[in-house]
C-alpha cells in the first residue's frame, strides 16, 4: 500500500508530523513516555496506510537515562549512549516548511 494516491483525498497530502521526541525502536532512544510511544503509533499508522508523511523531531546523543531500582527501593539511573549513525541514515535532501504559508 505504501506510495499510493488517496482518491479520497482529491489530492496528494503532504505531512510534517512534529513532535518532540518519537519512539520508533528502543533501540533509539528519542523518547521517555506516553507522547513518544504516541508519535511513534502515528508515524508507523501513517506509513502503513500510504500517507506521505515525514515525522520531524529532535535528535539528543544524551539526555536520556535507564531507571531500575534496587532491592531497597532505591532509584538509580544509567545514562543512555547510543550511536544515532548505527541506527539512522542521513537523507541527502533538506526540506523547508511554511506552516499556514508563512515563512519558516
């Protein structure tokens, strides 16, 4: 289905799906709750349904953390390295976006 031509739409739809972080694997950590998991069901909805959209969304090396807590109920975290090059690949075409027709 991916690529195909909404007749229903009467167009070609083009979406910039903004968020702040987005889970699309654990293996990416660019996300740490419900908003992520969310953004990441929306873009992988998106896709499975032919829609042309492109999610847009920050990208930290670090930041992020592993949380376990001991047998005495003691939270400790691990930071969270991660190699965005080992999961990511690097488009080679930039993209502007004029929300509303304004300048960006």
């Amino acid at each position: 289905m991916t690529g195909h031509r909404h007749q229903y739409l009467g167009l070609d739809p083009k979406v910039a799906y903004f968020s702040m972080e987005i889970a699309l694997s654990d293996k990416i950590p660019t996300y740490s709750g419900g908003l992520g998991v969310l953004a990441g069901d929306t873009i992988r909805s998106s896709a499975n349904h032919g829609l042309p959209l492109v999610g847009v969304s920050l990208l930290h090396r670090g930041g992020y953390f592993k949380q376990t807590l001991d047998k005495d109920g003691t939270q400790h975290d691990e930071a969270v390295k991660w190699q965005p090059e080992k999961h990511l690949v690097r488009l080679p075409k930039e993209i502007s976006v004029k929300p509303d027709g304004k300048a960006a």
